[in-house]
C-alpha cells in the first residue's frame, strides 16, 4: 500500500484568507469609485473560478464513467480542483444584489432600441430575478450533489480498511452515480453560463455553452497538472511521468477543440451577419479589446499546440507545469474578454485585480480547509496499484 501524504491547509488557507481581504476591501473602494466596473469584476472573476470548479467536477465524473485507471493517482488533485463548488455557491449571492448594474434585461439601458425591447418582452418569462434565482438554486444542488458525493466517498475509502472486492465491482458505486450525473451536471453547467454569461447583452448562440466549457475543462486539466507535479516534486508516491504525459495529451485535445469551438462560433455569426449575433463580436473587437483577441489566437491556441505537441515534452514534469499555468493565465484572459467588453468597459483596471483576489481567495482557503488533516494521495483507491503502473500507449 503506498504511503499516505497527508496534507496540512492551515497556512495555505490563512494566506488565502489575507489575500480575499485585501481583495474584498478593494472590491469596496471599488463599489464607490466605479459601480458598474466592480460589479463587471466580480462576475468575471466569479466566472474563472466557476468554470475551472465545474471543468474539475466533470473531468473526476469522466474518470470514474470511463474506468480510467491512471486517474486514480491524479484523484485526489482532481478533487481538489472541485472543492471551491460550495464556496462559489455562496460567492453566487453578491451576484443577486447587483443584477440591476449586470444585466440589461433586469435594468434595460435607456438607449434600448425598439428591437430589443421587444425581445426583453419576449423573453421576459425566463428572464426576471425570481426564475433567475430559482435557476440558479437548481444548478447548485446539481453541481454540489455531484461533488460532495465522489469527494465524500473518495475520502472515506481512505479512512476504512481496503476493499477486498474486484476494483471495477468496488468502484461500481461511484462509476454509476457518475454516469448517471454526467448529463444533469452538463445540463446544469450549460444553463448557468446561459444565464450568467450569455444574458449579459441581448445575443445568443448555441455554441457559447461549448466554447465556455471547453476553456474551463482546459484550465480544470491544467490545475490538476499544476497540483500534481507538486506532489511529484514531493516524491508523492504512484505520480510518474507517464501520468504528465497524459495529462499533456488531454490538455493538446481540448486546446484544439477550443479553438475549434471558438473558430466556429465567430465564422458562422459573421456569415449569417444577424443583427442579433454579432454585438457579440462588436462589443469585443472594438474600444481597446482587439488586442485580446490575437493574444487569445496565439496565447490559447497557437503557442500551446505547437508547445504540446512533441510527444517528449509531455514525459517531463517541468515542461507540463509551465505549460498547464500558461493555459490557466490564457483561460483567465478569455473569461475576462467575454464578460468585460459586454457594456463597452474598458480593458485593465485596478479593480479587476482586487476581484480576482477576493474570489480566488475564498475559493482557495476553501478547498485548503476541506483537504486539511486529509491524504492527497487515494492510496486506497482499488485503482491505485494500477494506476502507478500506468505507462503511457503512445
């Protein structure tokens, strides 16, 4: 049986808890200094951690859905990456009071062409604070229901004598509760980026879902890489190169299916050319923000495709663990061009930072206070043995 590493959170989550200070206290001034520039703040970063939580959620579901016997090494980081859920359903509050600074449906702009007043009285039955927050409810208890049990059994395993049982029969509880929750989970992480995200100015598109997951499960992959190569410099026991090289292979897929995803999105509104679609694009590639869009090409897409490529890169740790914080910066920096620009603010302000470290914050003295006193490796996970075995096919 390998060693348990257990993990000590105390100073990881007071460090956290200082920085979520100095940010909520910024957030504050900000309040003061430029309302609506706050709220964009908050939201966005609110938005990073959300999708990075729930990317994590559905990659540990994937993991036991699929039988993937090497995730059992890289279980507990990948759990780790879930655990801010709760924290953000609380964070998801302050949300509710500055509805009437986010969303043009709840406050609708003076300007407001005769057009889109007739589609805000149109859609005036989903769109109304009430079934926004009912919604809402829903989507958390999904996600929250999901995460607590995988999570929940994950550690109680560790803390039971081992099963003696075949480990597919052992596991069979989890891979069907999984399973079972993989499609309300996406159901529910596809609707709240509806409604957080995409209801931010009258547009739509039935690619936006996609392209916002396949960015978060990108930097979800990428937290997990980070998080193991820690435990790999650590000389954590079953984490081999062979576990980095496929992670790396994860994060080259999904780098291509998020270009993929945001290719398609931007060509088929520009030939359709609807009034309704392309405000998205205006709003973003206009009044200092086309700049973001080549550093989104280059820094998303091109740069980590031609970096991920090599198959010898993906074996070496170093390699991986700059590579996967390149892609959660990139992630950071396409959340922050999609929620931004939407009434026209401009890029880079003093309180965006303060947002983020407000958010980050209690999300990451969060999930150190729930890993505290708690193994980071799932020695007792009946994959385990096989999964630090794993050597990569290719």
């Amino acid at each position: 049986m390998a060693e348990v590493t257990v993990y000590d959170g105390a100073r990881t989550a007071r460090n956290a808890w200082i920085a979520a200070a100095v940010g909520v206290a910024v957030l504050i001034l900000g309040l003061f200094v430029d309302a609506e520039r706050a709220w964009f703040a908050y939201l966005t970063a609110f938005t990073i951690a959300f999708t990075i939580a729930c990317g994590g959620l559905i990659l540990l579901m994937i993991g036991y859905a699929a039988n993937a016997k090497w995730m059992a090494v890289v279980r507990r980081p990948n759990e780790i990456v879930a655990l801010p859920l709760p924290a953000l359903a609380v964070l998801f509050i302050p949300i509710l009071f500055g509805l009437g600074w986010l969303y043009w449906w709840h406050t609708p702009p003076a300007a407001l062409s005769h057009h889109e007043h007739e589609v805000l009285e149109h859609r005036e039955g989903y769109l109304n604070t009430l079934a926004f927050t009912i919604r809402a409810v829903i989507y958390f208890a999904i996600l929250l229901v999901a995460q607590n049990r995988l999570c929940l059994w994950s550690l109680v395993r560790e803390r039971t004598v081992v099963d003696t049982r075949e480990p597919v029969e052992a596991l069979s509880r989890e891979r069907i509760f999984a399973s079972a929750m993989l499609p309300p989970v996406g159901l529910a992480f596809s609707f709240a980026v509806i409604d957080w995200v995409m209801t931010l100015q009258p547009w739509y598109s039935t690619m936006f879902p996609v392209y916002v997951f396949a960015g978060g499960f990108i930097a979800a992959i990428a937290l997990v890489t980070v998080l193991t190569a820690r435990l790999y410099h650590a000389s954590s026991p079953g984490v081999t190169t062979n576990h980095f090289h496929a992670l790396g292979r994860m994060m080259f897929a999904f780098t291509v299916f998020w270009a993929y995803t945001a290719y398609f999105q931007a060509f088929l509104i520009k030939i359709a050319d609807k009034p309704d679609e392309v405000t998205f694009y205006l709003n973003r590639t206009t009044g200092g923000w086309d700049p973001f869009v080549w550093i989104l090409v280059l820094g998303h897409f091109a740069l980590p495709f031609l970096f991920l490529l090599p198959k010898g890169v993906k074996f070496r740790p170093h390699a991986m663990e700059f590579a996967a914080w390149w892609l959660i910066v990139m992630h950071v920096v396409d959340v922050y061009w999609i929620v931004m620009p939407a009434r026209r603010l401009l890029p880079l302000h003093w309180i965006d930072l303060g947002a983020l470290l407000a958010v980050g914050g209690v999300c990451v003295a969060s999930a150190a206070r729930r890993q505290h006193d708690e193994s980071l490796v799932a020695s007792r996970d009946p994959f385990f043995a096989a999964g630090a075995a794993y050597r990569s096919p290719l």
